[in-house]
C-alpha cells in the first residue's frame, strides 16, 4: 500500500467523482482509476460502486476511510514536524555562558531568538570558560559565550566575534581616584590590583597584561579569585582595584565606581563558540541568526 494510492483513494472518497479527483490530483483518468484499482485488490475488498452516472462507497470504503483518514493527517503532521525540525525550528538549544556577558548583550539576542523560534527549548548553562570549551568538544552544549577573546579553544572549535566592549577601572566609592571622570594607567602604577585567577580567564587576563605593558609596567597583583563577582567584593572592600571590561561594570554590586580608560587600546572581543562537527539543524539555525542579529558595542 503506498501513500499515493491512500490520496487517491481519498481525493475520489471526497469528491465521488473521479473526472473531479483526477484535475485535484492533477492526473488523468486512467492513472486514478488505476491506482484505486490496485488499492482494492492489496485489500481484498471493493471500495466504491461505479456506474455511469455516480460514484459510491462501499461499506467496506466507509469503514476503511474512516481509519485511514486520521492516520493520513498523521503522516502529515509527522512530516510538517520532519521539516521543521530539520530547518532548525524545533529542538533544543544548549548555551554556555559567562554571567557578565548576559547581563546586556546575551539577553536581547535570546528574546528574539526566541520570538522567532518559539518551539525551540532555549538551556542556558553557567559555566566557567574553561569548562564551556570542553562541554562544547563533549556535545553537551551547542554554543558558548565565555567572554574570552578570539584564540585557540581547541580542535574542532570555532569562534566568532559577537561584541566589542571598552575598558574600565573599578574602584572603591571612596578611593582616592573615584572622583575623577575618567582615568589612564599611568596614573595606576602605585596601585594594588585584584584580578580573576588567570587558569579561570587566560584570555582576558593576557590581554590585561598586554595594556599594562602598553603602559611601561606590570600591575602589583596582590590577590586573586575564580570569578568578577569576586574580584568585585574584593575591590568593594578596598583590598584594591581591578580592570575590567565595560560589560562587568553591569554586574549587581554597591559601592563601586567604573571608570573609562583614556588609554588608546582596542577594546575587549567577546567571541561566540561552538563545536563544527555539530550537525544540529538547531545550532546552524542560531549561528544564521545571529550574524543577522550583528555585532554588538557597549
């Protein structure tokens, strides 16, 4: 029995015309006439009564229309869903992320992707950078948003630039620089610094050391933690001060003050990360969004 024949069958069941359900199939007669032919003789049964002038169902037609037609909207609804699924319109999508990063940027490209794919279940995960990278290499996520700078993260893995984001001096309320309205580091070389363990942020904190020694010295480091909110409380406790990227000055705190640096350095580059063997119609359908969705700036 072939899916053909069941429209066939239908279309005539329908119309109780065949010359009708022939040009609604876009068929001739005698193609239709075959095929509700062969259909009768698979079942065993006759499925309409002919004559010159009409066209009837048979009680054996009857019944067989009834139980064919739910499963034919079946067929249908499992191959409207086949397509959708396949277009990357259903699914789920597994993201990693920073929490700096979320607090402005990543949350109106998911409102929207959402908006536009709305059977799409949208995980979001946090995780530290480096365990975004090997939950990407594992398959566990489909993409990540580890607030790292372009770089290597491993075989397999591609990055894309998502945001570019300017630095930013974080300092007590009650420092002695807090007043100013902007600061370079030239004017830090005396300070004390706390910073984000480098095994935690080796992208961003390579790329810190680089400006500080654009500048002619290296920070006095005198403690570190595994994530900014850390090194936030740190500096709201006056332990030091700490440079950041403007996206982190967004992070719940008090008694802070951030600062632009006048320096003239290129701002930080946050990069979107994903595995290339993914094959999930639902991650190519995020990555195509979101080169429309385009390039963001603080």
């Amino acid at each position: 029995m072939q899916l053909r024949q069941i429209e066939c069958f239908l279309a005539v069941a329908e119309e109780l015309n065949f010359s009708r359900a022939a040009k609604r199939l876009r068929l001739s007669q005698p193609p239709l006439s075959k095929q509700i032919k062969q259909l009768e003789t698979q079942l065993g049964v006759q499925l309409f009564v002919r004559s010159h002038h009409s066209v009837s169902l048979t009680p054996a037609g009857i019944a067989f229309r009834q139980h064919i037609q739910p499963v034919m909207e079946l067929i249908e609804y499992a191959s409207v869903a086949a397509k959708r699924a396949q277009a990357g319109q259903t699914g789920e999508l597994r993201i990693g992320f920073l929490s700096a990063l979320f607090y402005d940027f990543v949350p109106p490209l998911l409102l929207q992707y959402r908006h536009l794919y709305p059977d799409v279940q949208v995980t979001i995960i946090e995780m530290v950078p480096s365990a975004q990278t090997e939950a990407l290499a594992e398959k566990k996520i489909d993409v990540a948003f580890p607030g790292l700078a372009p770089g290597r993260f491993g075989s397999g893995l591609e990055s894309r630039i998502v945001r570019t984001d300017p630095w930013y001096v974080c300092l007590h309320k009650g420092h002695e620089l807090a007043s100013q309205k902007a600061l370079s580091l030239s004017h830090l070389r005396s300070q004390n610094f706390v910073f984000v363990q480098s095994a935690m942020s080796p992208s961003m904190n390579d790329t810190i050391i680089r400006l500080f020694s654009q500048a002619g010295y290296l920070p006095n480091v005198v403690q570190t933690t595994a994530r900014a909110q850390g090194v936030l409380t740190l500096v709201a406790a006056g332990v030091g001060i700490s440079i950041f990227p403007k996206s982190v000055s967004l992070l719940p705190s008090t008694g802070l003050v951030f600062l632009p640096l006048t320096d003239d350095f290129p701002p930080y580059e946050h990069v979107m990360v994903w595995n290339a063997s993914n094959i999930s119609p639902v991650l190519q359908s995020f990555l195509d969004y979101q080169a429309q969705f385009g390039l963001s700036s603080l």
